[in-house]
C-alpha cells in the first residue's frame, strides 16, 4: 500500500458510451471533485469535500480548476516513427517508402530503439498520454527497448513486433516462421508482466504474403486473449494494390478474414474506405476499429465514417498514428476528429471527443474496466488540464457558460502546455 493521494479540481469522466446514449447521460462530473487513489489504484471519486472528511489521512494535491480526467489513450501509433513524424508531401505507399522504411532499418540497433522509446515515452507523458497501442519495427530489439523502457515507468501499454516479408526493402523482412518465432517469443516473454501486453502484429496485407498472414493466424489461434492490430482500408490506392496482390479475396478485410486475423480481440486502423460486406462482417465479430484523423488528414487518405460505425457494435478508438498522424497531441487528435466530423455534417459533441481518448480508445483495447476511466478499483492514471493555459485559450474560457464550453477551447487549441499534472499507475509523472 502506497500513501493515500486526494486529487481535488474539476472530475470527469464517463460511465456510459455518448454515441449510443444522450450525452448527458454518460458523464460523471463534479466541479468541486476529488479523486482519491492508493497503490496504483482509484479508490473513490466524489464531492472534495466529503472525501476530505472521509479520508482525513490523504496527502491533499489542489489542482484548482484543472480538470481531472483519465490519462489518455492512444490505440494506434508507430512508436518508432518519432523521430520522422511531420515529414512533407507524400500518400501512403510513397511516404512509406521515402520516410517510414529507412527510419525502421535504424531499430537493428537496440540502443538507438532504447533512445527513441525513451524519448516517445518523455513526449507523449508530456501531452497527456499514459497508455498506447504500437507496431514497432520487424527487429525484436526495438519490442524489447519499448516494454523496458514502459515497464520502468509502469506504463500500461500494449505493442508487437511489425511483421513484413515482402514489398519492404532488403534488412526490414522477415519470413513468415521467423515471424511467428519472434512473435511467439516475444509474447511468451512479455505478455502480462506487470502492467504490459502483446499484440499480434501484422502490418498490413500488402507487406505480407499469404503464409506469413497464416502463421500470424495460427499464433492467434494459439493466443486468443492477445490484441492483434494491423492496418485496414486507409487509401484507395493501397485498397488497388491489395486486390492485385490478393485477387481472390472478396475485399481488403477479407485479406485477413481467410488467415485467421479476424476477431473480437481485433483492433483495425484507419478503416476508412469499406464496403458494406466489410463493415457486417467486423460488426458481426464486435471488432474495434480505430480511428486516426491528424493521419488521415496528413497523408491525404479520407474521412472516417464515425456516424455510420458508432451505428454498428463496431468499438471505435481514437489515436494519433504517430507518425503518419503529424501530432503527439491527443488534444490536437480530437479537434481533427471533430474537423473530420464537421465535413461530413457530425459535429461531434466534447464528451463525445473526451470519451473516445478515454474510455472509447480503452474499450476498443478491452480494458474499459482498467483505464480511460476514474471508476473505483481502475487504474490511477490520469491527466490534468489547465483549460487556460494560453493567452487565446484564456480568453475564450472566460465566457464559457459550462464546462463543455470551457473545454472545448482547449480541445481545439491545446497542446502541451495545457497538460498540467500526470499520474501513471499512481505515481506523480509530470
Ligand atoms: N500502413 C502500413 N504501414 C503504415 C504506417 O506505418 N503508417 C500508416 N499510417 N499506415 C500504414
Ligand atoms: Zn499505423
């Protein structure tokens, strides 16, 4: 048992998905809150007040009017693209090939994997960020650098190493036993120590041969309880080549549908460009799809349908892709999810945004009753923001009515300097 730590600001978040229930319904807020944790855990969050008298032993942290909420999740990003995020002027096949591949050869070094990890852990702590999905590169050196360096930190993450056989340059393919050797070992090694999870990791069809999908498969087959997270449906271009590369398969998904790597326990980034065939059949599953709106923007790949899948039992994630995303900013990542809903007319309510960085992104990993969430007995990860933390943020805040309309300046605006505290696994981490 740690010492007993009473957080008191404005406490947020969500006991209900705002996609399927009025919005209204789905938040838990108090203005004058508290948010009382002890070992790495949330015991209560209520009135300041009265857990103050409840708990007259808890070492106090005001945080004014900052706004407690759960530290954010990130279900799909490319830890090992840090050092390249923002790169200019390319679509997909391209700009993977030009910026992507030559930055992932560099990850056969287990100290420059180390160094990066380090610095995309610092970054993304700094934006608010305290658990992830990532593909790492084909090497298991750069697995090995992100679960050491995130398990010193007690960060809750989940990652796998990025298999590829084809259509990626000489010294980033492996074979399709080499994958499932790796893989397998990797899993075996790491899943479940502490607070760490594997994820199958397929990159995506076009950089896989069918025997490599099916090995993949079969260690899902054998792994059922481990996430595996690939690529779906991001440019049409990409869509073209997979049916060249795939000419029997009825569409993109079905790619991975006849290899075994369709499932509940799926987690399918982008998926943007579906058919209808698609779309019931990941519904059917209860699969997650993920959402990537700075990227989609970025790399020129199109706007996901959220109106349409929040309709499904589809689960939706929201993630910055990093570095195909051009933000470590979850807070940036939903003002392009909100721009990406207002050109398809569906402006997305804050709570709707909040929750998708919280709770949506956690279900879509199915770990709702673990993280992007302050319910007793979660994990105490949390992040706490300063809804004036600039001169132009400040001054729209100031004639907010509600705390709807005081958050979503910063939603729109923030970076990190709006992150003012972050706890994760209960410790002070910023
Ligand atoms: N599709 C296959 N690999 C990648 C990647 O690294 N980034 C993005 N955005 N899409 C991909
Ligand atoms: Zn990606």
């Amino acid at each position: 048992m740690g010492e007993k730590v009473l957080m008191t600001g404005r406490v947020m978040d969500f006991t209900a998905d705002p996609f399927k229930a009025p919005w209204a319904d789905c938040v838990s807020y108090e203005e004058h809150g508290g948010l009382l944790i002890e070992g790495g855990q949330i015991l209560a969050r209520g009135a300041a007040d009265a857990l103050k008298a409840d708990h007259p032993d808890a070492r106090v942290v005001d945080y004014g009017k900052g706004l407690i909420l759960p530290g954010f999740v990130d279900a799909h990003v490319h830890f090992p693209q840090t050092a390249m995020i923002a790169s200019w002027g390319k679509r997909l096949i391209d700009w993977l090939n030009t910026y992507t591949f030559p930055e992932e050869m560099k990850f056969a070094s287990l100290d420059y994997a180390a160094e990066i990890a380090a610095r995309y852990l610092d970054l993304t702590t700094a934006h608010g960020t305290t658990s992830m999905v990532s593909f790492c590169t084909i090497h298991p050196e750069s697995v090995e650098a992100f679960f050491a360096e995130a398990g010193k930190r007690g960060q809750r993450v989940v990652a796998g190493k990025t298999c590829m056989d084809r259509n990626a340059p000489e010294g980033l393919r492996d074979t399709a036993q080499t994958a499932y050797d790796q893989s397998k070992a990797l899993l075996e090694k790491w899943h479940g120590q502490g607070r760490i999870g594997y994820a199958i990791t397929p990159r995506f069809s076009p950089t896989s041969t069918p025997e490599q999908l099916e090995a993949l498969g079969a260690l899902w087959a054998e792994h059922p309880e481990v996430l595996m997270q690939t690529h779906l449906s991001e440019q049409t271009d990409e869509i073209a080549w997979v049916k060249g590369l795939y000419p029997e398969a009825r569409d993109y998904l079905d790619t991975y549908e006849a290899y075994g790597l369709l499932g509940r326990n799926g987690l399918y980034g982008h998926s943007i460009h579906l058919e209808p065939r698609e779309i019931a059949r990941l519904d059917e599953m209860g699969a997650a799809m993920v959402h990537c709106p700075t990227s989609n923007t970025f790399i020129g790949s199109g706007l996901f349908d959220m109106k349409g899948i929040t309709q499904t039992k589809i689960r939706v994630g929201l993630a910055t892709d990093t570095g195909g995303g051009s933000d470590f900013s979850m807070l940036r990542t939903m003002a392009a999810a909100y721009e990406v809903g207002q050109l398809r007319h569906n402006p997305l309510h804050p709570a709707q945004l909040l929750w998708l960085a919280t709770a949506g992104s956690a279900g879509a990993l199915g770990m709702a009753d673990r993280i992007g969430t302050l319910a007793p007995g979660s994990e105490a990860d949390v992040v706490v923001l300063d809804l004036a933390s600039t001169p132009a943020i400040a001054q729209r805040e100031a004639q907010a009515g509600d705390i709807w309309e005081a958050v979503f300046p910063t939603i729109m605006m923030g970076d990190d300097r709006a992150v003012q505290a972050v706890w994760i696994g209960g410790r002070a981490a910023l």
